[in-house]
C-alpha cells in the first residue's frame, strides 16, 4: 500500500513539470520590477483681494439730507477689501462712466466714494477693466433703482420773520374800567366807547378828547355800534337791554327789552331800518330802528351769540357763536345761507369786507378763518395769536385785517398775503403794541388812516394805518 502511494506521487509530479515546461515560451526574460515613482506636490495657490460692493445709495457730496446747486445729489458708495492683501488702483463703472481709484485698497479696510452720475436705476461694477486678480469676481456688481431723496423740512431755511412794531400816535384815559367795545362815527370824527364801568363815552378823534359821558345803564356796556347816519348809538349790557341813544344830545331814545341774557354783539342794517342783536341767551333779535319794536327772534338751535354783523349791502345777516359755529342767513329771504362749523373754538368776532365777499371769523384758539360770502367755501384759515382774538375787523380799502386778541396787541395782516397760495408761512406786516391788557375791540377809521383799539387796561389807543 506505501508504494503505490509513492507511484502515484511521482506520477502526479511529473505530469505538472511537463505541464509547466509546456507553457513558458521560449526566448521570453524575467519580468522587470515595478519602477516607484516620486510625486511633488503643488504649490499653494497664492492669496488674492476681493473688493466688495456692499451698498449704492443717492446721497449729497457733502453729506446730510439738503441738496442745492452747491451741494448735488450723487451715488454713494461702499466698498471693502474682504480678501488677505492689498488691491492694488482699479476702476469703478458706474452708468458707463468710469473713475479710477489709484490709491487702490487694503486688506481689510473700507473705502467710501460719491460718484456725481446717478439715474433712476444705477449699476455699479468694481474693477471694471480687470486689473485686479481678485479671489472672486462675481461680486463685483451691483444694481439698484435709487429714488431721489425727499427733502424734509429742516433743509428749508426759517423764513425771516419781518414787521413793524408801531407805537400809538394818541391815549385816550378816562374810563375807570375794562373797555369792551369802539365804534368810529361814519364821518370819522367822533369815537364812542363802551366800558365796564357802566358809561359811554364820545372823543373827538382829531383832538383825541374827551366831548361828553352817557349815562343810563346801570350795568357794563359789553358793544356798542353807530348808526349809518351818525346820528345814533345803539348799545348792550349784560343786563339783557338794547338801548339806543341821540349823538348830538346824548339822550337816551329807546330801550330794547326782550333778551334773557347778555347782549354781546349789536349792528344797524344799512338801510338804518333795523338793529340785530346776539345775546348768551342763544338767540338773535330784530328791531325795527325807528320805534323799537321787536320783529324777529331767531333761535333756531343756536349756542350763544357772541358777534353779529351785517354785509355792507344789507342782503346778509351773520353771526359768530360759542360752539364755533358762524352762521349766514339771507335777510330778504328769511332763510339760512350757509352754516360754517369747521371748528369747535368759539368765535369772538366777526366782520365782513368792504365789498362784502369775504367774512373773518376770529376764535379763541387764536386762529383766523376766512370764507367766500357767495359760496361759503373757507378761503383760508391760519394761526394769528398766542390767545383768544376778541375783535376783526377790515380796512375800509380792503388791504388790511386787524385782529385784537388777549395777548394785548393789534396785528395788521395784509389781505394779499394772507389770501396767496403760500401755505408755508404767514405773518403779520405789522403789530401794534402798548396796551398792557387785553385786546377787546379793534376798528379803522373810514377813510382807513386811523385804526382805534380798546383795552382791559381802560384805554383807547390810536394808530396810524401803515402806508402801502
């Protein structure tokens, strides 16, 4: 059995060599051993700059919000070098037009440019023509609609307040109390105030003195009015009475009984046929001038009534009230106008033009409105006192409005200026100052040179009219 084991082996051995001797070719050599092979890495890439646009914006050269022909409107721009080196000078395109930069920028540092081109849109490329190698060019540009900036009030320089300060030409003293109301005699020669201290009183106005004092209310005089004529007086008290007196004589002709409260305001019609009263009693009351009667009372929802009014044609009856309401009511129809009620603030005074087609409403908020008569439509409404304005009242050649108020003087607002288009600002052309009280009455002489005022002080001033 250990033979054949052994035959069979070498059998088995000798059949491979044959085998292997049968498969290597001959003439073939050895393989040759695999070569090693050495790489060299490459060189870190080198470090770039990278200019950034980080905002465009309209702005002025030389700062701030307020652009002139000295200082113009332009791009300003931001840029910053985010890369590791410096940037050496490039180009700035903006709108296709360029500007180099030669002083470059370095690392890391932020660089501010106005550019003078701007449009509605702007585009703006950094390094234009490509002289930086940068470490990325796709940020180098930027567009933007830009609108031009709004320039806010503060750019707008404080107009220069001017005007005249004027001193009273004439003092009128005897009044031992606060007076409420003036009246110039349509020919211009006589003054008639009225005064807490229960009296009327008639100046010569040429020689600013004293011609007599009426007596017979036994209550202040709170208004007072000439008739057209000249030849009467009409006059309230808060003891509810219209009376009614003779100029040449002073006589009392007629007392007017029917108000239930004070009379604040009264008016002859020109037509010197009637007399209107307003009263805090919420009404107001028609009297026929030549006896007295009583022919009208209007409440018709009403607050007080503070000034009364007729137009200058006799057409028109207004008043002003407490609730801020000025009402128009057309005399020879009897019926309502217009109801103007654009404020709360109660109204003072009231007072037409010359020519009839305007109606100022002073407030006691200090305010000034000023309507059309033939439409009702305000004309114009500004800010004219610190304090309640307590009288209005036009110049007979309609250049001028006088406004007495609390603040203890007289402004004279040209009609021209107040009435413009410039809502911007609006001043007085001139202030009358000297009363050391309040302001209750103001009123022009008829031909317009004189304008008197009375005062809580117990005054009545005189002032000359500016000349044009």
């Amino acid at each position: 059995m250990t033979r054949i084991k052994i035959y069979f082996g070498s059998i088995f051995v000798s059949v491979l060599a044959v085998i292997a001797t049968a498969c290597v070719p001959n003439g073939w050599s050895s393989p040759t051993d695999t070569p090693i092979i050495t790489i060299t890495p490459t060189a870190s890439p080198a470090p770039l700059p990278d200019l950034v646009l980080d905002d465009i914006d309209i702005q002025t050269e030389a700062g701030g919000p307020c652009y002139s022909e000295d200082n113009r409107l332009g791009v300003y721009l931001i840029i910053n070098n985010t890369g590791p080196v410096d940037a050496g000078p490039f180009f700035i395109k903006l709108n296709e037009e360029s500007q180099k930069v030669e002083t470059g920028l370095p690392a890391g540092e932020r660089l501010t440019l106005w550019l003078p081109n701007y449009g509605e849109e702007n585009v703006v490329t950094l390094d234009s023509t490509n002289q930086v190698m940068e470490s990325d060019e796709e940020n180098n540009h930027i567009s933007k609609i830009l609108a031009t900036p709004t320039l806010p009030p503060s750019c707008f320089p404080t107009p220069e307040i001017t005007f005249d300060i004027l001193e009273p030409i004439a003092t009128l003293e005897g009044h031992e109390g606060k007076v409420w109301s003036i009246d110039f005699s349509p020919d211009g020669k006589l003054l008639a105030s009225g005064s807490v201290d229960n009296t009327l009183r008639l100046w010569t106005v040429s020689e600013a003195a004293l011609l007599r004092t009426m007596l017979g209310h036994p209550f202040p005089i709170l208004c007072l009015a000439f008739s057209p004529s000249g030849t009467q007086l009409a006059t309230g008290s808060d003891d509810g009475m219209v009376r009614v007196w003779q100029v040449s004589n002073a006589g009392l002709l007629q007392t007017l009984q029917g108000h239930a409260g004070w009379v604040y305001s009264v008016a002859f019609s020109p037509d010197n046929r009637s007399i209107a009263s307003g009263s805090n009693d919420f009404t107001v009351r028609i009297w026929r001038t030549l006896n007295g009667t009583l022919v009208q009372t209007i409440d018709e929802g009403m607050s007080e009534v503070l000034s009364v009014a007729y137009s200058p044609d006799g057409s028109i009856l207004a008043w002003g009230e407490a609730n801020g309401t000025v009402r128009l009511r057309s005399v020879l129809e009897d019926k309502w106008l217009y109801n103007l009620s654009d404020s709360d603030n109660s109204v003072g005074s009231i007072a037409f033009s010359m020519d009839g087609s305007l109606l100022a409403a002073g407030r006691s908020d200090g305010s000034i409105s000023i309507w059309q008569t033939f439409d009702g439509a305000l004309q114009r409404e500004f800010h004219a006192h610190s304090q309640p304005i307590k009288s209005v009242a036009f110049s007979p050649d309609g250049e001028w409005l006088a406004s007495g108020s609390e603040d203890r003087n007289i402004r004279l607002w040209r009609l021209e200026s107040i009435l413009g288009e410039d809502d911007v600002n609006r001043n007085p052309s001139t202030i009358l100052v000297a009363h050391s009280g309040p302001v209750n009455s103001v009123a022009f002489s008829p031909d317009g040179n004189l304008i008197a005022s009375g005062s809580d002080d117990a005054t009545i001033r005189l002032w000359s009219v500016p000349d044009e």
